[in-house]
C-alpha cells in the first residue's frame, strides 16, 4: 500500500471523545519502549509524526492518525510501566481497556513484542484479555535490526512455542520488524490494506 497521507487527528484518554467516523481502525499496543510510536513514523515515512523517546512512558493519551482519508493507526501508552500508578502497573490502565473494549472502529490490535525478549507475563496475559473480548490481533516482533537474521527466526519460533504452550490453539499473524531499517513495512501496510479491502468491499 502507498501512503500518500498521514495526519494527526487527536489525542484523548477517553473513548467516547475518539473520532466518530466510521472507518477501519488499528492500534498500536505493546509494552512501554517496545517501539510503537517508532513504528508508526516508520510505516507512514513521517519521521516525528508520533513522539518517541529513549525513556519509556513517552506515550501517555489514545493518539489518532488518519491515513490515506480512509483509516486510521492508534498510537497507545505502553502497559505495564513504572510511572502510572502502581495499581496500573499490575493490570492494564483503564482506559487502554476500556478504549479495547468499546472502540467499535477497532478492526485489528498489533501487539508489539520486543524481538530480543523471551515471553513475559504481562503480554500473554494482555494476548489472552484480547482473546476473551474477541479482538482480533497480530503480532509485530520490533527491533530486528539488535539481532543477526539466523538469531532472529531462531527468537521468534521460540517465542511462537511459548504462545502455543500458553493458552493458543491457532497462531495469529506476525510479522518481524525494525523502524531503524525499515524491516517489514511491506508486509505490515500489505496485511492492514488486504483488511481495508475486505471493509470497503462490504459497506
Ligand atoms: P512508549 O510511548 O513509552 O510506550 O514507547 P514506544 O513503544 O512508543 O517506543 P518508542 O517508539 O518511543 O521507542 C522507544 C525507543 O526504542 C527509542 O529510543 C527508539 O529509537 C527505539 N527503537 C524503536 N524502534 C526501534 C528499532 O526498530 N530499532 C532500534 N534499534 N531501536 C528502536
Ligand atoms: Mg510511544
């Protein structure tokens, strides 16, 4: 898919202020760091249109872009870090759960894993919530660039193991990414042009 534009719309914590119409949407979900709002720069070739940042907790508020005028990507905070309350830390903070749970719009989650890292609890667990609310999702591996090619598929089938060991019967989609080298972003706008195709086919 060609972009050929991507603007910011806004920024809100709360569902029901998020934009009204009705066209496919995408968000971007993962642990604070993991590199979601890098990605979002990177598959719209717009180097500071999401803010990122060394620190983690840089994303704070549900941001939409809208790409091409006819969908949008949904840069989100990351879960599970330090700096929100120590109640949020444990779960996921409220409005992440309640934009999920609500957001009619929503067509499909990626959840962003940190290619380096082996499965931790707190993205099985985010997985499973978006299983019992029947939210389909894919997986996005970032930062390949950190790893060799051979060490890289040698990570991502150990880690598709462990979903498998986990509570999955099927393997969803996934795609291995780096922002710094442009890794993957054929495949990823490809998949999310495949699904705007299905949704405008059916309007
Ligand atoms: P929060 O908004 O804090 O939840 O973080 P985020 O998931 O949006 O991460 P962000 O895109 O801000 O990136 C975090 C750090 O990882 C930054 O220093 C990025 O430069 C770095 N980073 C992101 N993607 C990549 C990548 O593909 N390769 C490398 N080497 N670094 C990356
Ligand atoms: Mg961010």
């Amino acid at each position: 898919m060609k972009i050929s534009s991507a603007k910011f719309v806004m920024s809100n914590t709360d569902v029901a202020h998020c934009p009204r119409e009705p066209i496919p949407e995408y968000a971007f979900i993962g642990r604070s760091n993991v590199g979601k709002s890098s990605l979002i720069n990177m598959l719209t070739g717009q180097k500071n249109l999401a803010k990122t940042s060394g620190k983690p907790g840089k994303t704070q508020l549900i941001n939409h872009f809208k790409i091409n005028n006819n969908w949008f990507l949904v840069d989100l905070p990351g879960y599970g870090y330090a700096r929100v309350s120590k109640k949020d830390k444990k779960t996921f903070q409220k409005y992440i759960r309640d934009y999920f749970s609500k957001r009619k719009q929503l067509i499909t989650a990626f959840v962003l894993i940190d290619i380096r890292h082996s499965a931790q609890e707190i993205d099985l667990r985010f997985m499973e919530w978006l299983g019992t609310h029947q939210i389909p999702f894919a997986i996005i591996f970032t930062k390949a660039d950190k790893m060799s090619p051979k060490a890289r598929s040698e990570q991502v089938s150990s880690y598709l193991k462990e979903l498998l060991a986990d509570v999955w019967e099927a393997l969803p989609p996934y795609f291995i990414t780096s922002s710094a080298k442009h890794t993957g972003r054929d495949e990823v706008l490809d998949y999310i042009e495949g699904i705007n195709q299905q949704f405008y086919q059916n309007q």
